[in-house]
C-alpha cells in the first residue's frame, strides 16, 4: 500500500481511503511500519518489520515540497512475499531436483561399485582357493576393466599350472 503522512500523529492519506488519522488507521501494518521509522530514527530510508507473523519492507522519501509545502513523506509498504516468493518457490523446486539427483548418483555409484567389487570378491575367493590347494575349474570372470580381466586370466593359468604340477608332487607334501 502507498501512503502519505506528515507525522505520526498527524494526518494520513491513503490510495484506497482518502485523509485519516494515523491513530484510527485499521492499517496496523503502516502503524509498524511507521513505529520502526521513527524508531531508527529516520536513518535508513527502508526498513524491515514483522507484523502478524508476516515479513515487511517500507521504502520512506520526502514528499516533494512543490506539492505539499510542508514536511510530508510518502511511503510504500509491500509484504517480503511479493518480492522473493517466486524465488522461495524456485529455491525449493531446485533442492527437490538437487535431492532426486544426489539419490540417483547414489544408487548409480551404488551399482557401480557393486559391479566392480563383486568380481573381485570372485578372485580374492579364487586366490583363497589356491592357498588351500582348491584346484578346480571354476567359471571365468568377465569384466571390462582391464586390470581384473588379467588378474582373472592369471589366476586361471595359476590354477593350470598348479593342477599340473600336483600330479608329480603329492597335495600332503605340499600342504606340510
């Protein structure tokens, strides 16, 4: 609402109800918005103020003397909410959409860990196998990670030779 007034105790004139006193105003919000003026003094041209729960700006400038010869200010008052509701309402759809692609990249990591793990928990299993002198044939690890496609080829050849091997020497020597 836009108003215009000489002091706090003095008339006031308003877009919507003409000429008024300040102290009959059923706008409390300018009576605040006025309290919080002249409560920093006239220092700051805007201020911020609550009312009912409900957040406000006040912009306060001199009436221009041309028109009124006297001392009067105008002043606009608007709730925070039409200033930065759209941003609140923007603010809270980007941190849902954050949220859903912080979840998807963990349940992507997720995978994807488990998909390079879970080979090489088969191999640690295979090399575990060979310390106990396990030597079958088990099925071969497929994997496109380069590093334990050749553990898995190497650990397979181990395996060979070891089986080939225990046919000259005896398990209960080696085991000893």
């Amino acid at each position: 609402s836009a108003s215009a007034y000489k002091n706090m105790k003095d008339i006031t004139a308003n877009t919507e109800n003409g000429l008024f006193k300040i102290e009959q105003s059923k706008y409390d919000h300018l009576k605040k918005a006025l309290e919080s003026y002249e409560q920093n003094k006239g220092k700051e041209n805007v201020v911020f103020f609550t009312h009912e729960q409900k957040n406000y700006v006040a912009s306060f400038h001199d009436f221009p003397r041309i028109f009124s010869g006297s001392n009067w200010k105008t002043v606009v008052i608007a709730p925070m909410e039409d200033f930065i509701g759209k941003i609140s309402e923007s603010k809270n759809r980007i941190l849902l959409f954050s949220l859903f692609v912080v979840l998807l990249a963990m349940v992507l990591s997720f995978k994807l860990a488990q998909r390079i793990a879970k080979p090489i928990v088969f191999l640690a299993n295979e090399a575990k196998n060979i310390k106990d002198l396990v030597l079958t044939e088990t099925e071969k690890v497929e994997s496109n990670i380069t590093e334990i496609h050749n553990l898995a080829d190497n650990i397979a050849s181990l395996k060979n030779s070891m089986r080939a091997f225990s046919y000259y020497i005896p398990r209960r020597l080696v085991q000893k």
